[in-house]
C-alpha cells in the first residue's frame, strides 16, 4: 500500500509453550477428559475442529466432509459465532446422522488438541492461524486448505494442505491420517519440531518493540 518499510511480524500463540511441553501422560490424560466431558466412544478416532462459526471459516465444507468419512469418527466443532449458521449446520448433520458435534466457546482448549488424532481447518482464509500453531505444538497432524498463512505454517510439515472448499480432498486427507496411526504420528512430531523454534511471545514482543525503536529513531 506504499509503506516505506514493510515488514512480516508473526504472532506467536501464547499457548504453544504449554502444549509443547505435554508428554504421552498428558495425552492420555486429556483423552480421558474429553472422552468423559463430551461421552464419547474411546475406541473412534477423534478429530477436533477449533474454529469462529462465520463465513470465512467455510464449515459447511468440514460437514461435507464428513459426510464422505468412510473411518468412524467423533468429530468434536468447537466456538461460537453467527447463530443462523449455526443452527443450519447443526441441521445438517443432524439430517445425515453426521458424528460431528458442535460444542460452542470452550475456554480452554489444550484439552481438545491433545485428544485428538486429528485436526481440521476449512477457512477460506487465514493469516498465522494461533489454532494451527497449537495443534502443531501439540503434535497433532493438521488438515487445513492452502491458503495465506497456513502454506508458510505447515510448508515443511506437520500436516496436510489441501484445496479450498474441497471436502473430497478433505475426507482423503483425513482417512490417510487416521488408516496410518504411525504417520499420523510422524506428522505430529514434525509440526512439533516446527513449533519449537518459533518465537515465544517474549521474543515476539522484544522485536517488535526493536523495530519500532529503530523506525522512531529513524535507523534502517
């Protein structure tokens, strides 16, 4: 737009440290949460979903795309959002007997990445999404289209990119994740590895205040 000086500033996840830090104990402690809170079957696959309930979000493709599942899942939607399209998408699924489930605002999230063997992102677009570095430093392989910043985030691992709007690619993307538990699991710890060496918020913010100090004083 003419700036003189533009630059790229990141916006780490305040979360990532914490879920970095979780063990296969965590894990299976969160499991047993999540399975226990929401009644699920513990021996299905469980894929999360963290995610507004608005336009940009394109949850009608994730509801697409489960419907072409063939692998039985618990398919947990968590956030709230534009009630209308909540209402059509929770009647959706409901008249195709879908196993997704939309939980509402959950305040605290690590819980529902850590459980999961999967995640799923449909957005239309995206910046840095903070859900996906978390899912990624939770070791969670990710499903998400290609689209701004998620090509950057998940570009040298940790998941799947796929097109947007194509719940086909989706259900594929899904199914190989889920019929291969030791891929899945290689994906998880190569978006771990990534997340690793972002910055924390700490450095995020001594960095940004750098480049501002050196714009004020006007060094290049």
């Amino acid at each position: 737009a003419g700036a003189a000086d533009a630059r790229l500033a990141p916006v780490p996840s305040p979360l990532v440290t914490e879920l970095l830090a979780a063990d296969d104990n965590a894990r299976r402690a969160a499991r047993e949460r999540v399975a226990t809170a929401y009644g699920l079957d513990p021996g299905k696959d469980l894929v999360v979903t963290i995610s507004r309930i608005a336009p940009q979000k394109d949850l009608p493709t994730l509801v697409a795309a489960a419907a072409r599942l063939r692998t039985e899942v618990s398919w947990l939607v968590a956030g709230g959002g534009v009630v209308d399209l909540l209402a059509t998408l929770r009647a959706s699924v409901s008249a195709a007997a879908l196993p997704v489930h939309f939980l509402g605002p959950v305040a605290q999230p690590q819980d529902l990445l850590l459980a999961a063997d999967a995640f799923v992102l449909t957005s239309t677009w995206e910046a840095r999404a903070l859900v996906v570095q978390e899912a990624m430093a939770a070791g969670v392989p990710v499903v998400a289209p290609r689209v701004g910043g998620l090509s950057d985030l998940l570009g040298t691992g940790g998941g799947i990119l796929v097109a947007p709007g194509d719940p086909g690619a989706i259900a594929t993307a899904l199914e190989r994740i889920l019929a291969d538990p030791a891929y899945g699991r290689e994906l998880g710890a190569q978006g771990r590895a990534v997340a690793a060496i972002w910055d924390t918020p700490g450095d995020a913010t001594r960095g940004w205040d750098l480049a501002y100090d050196r714009l004020i004083r006007g060094i290049a």
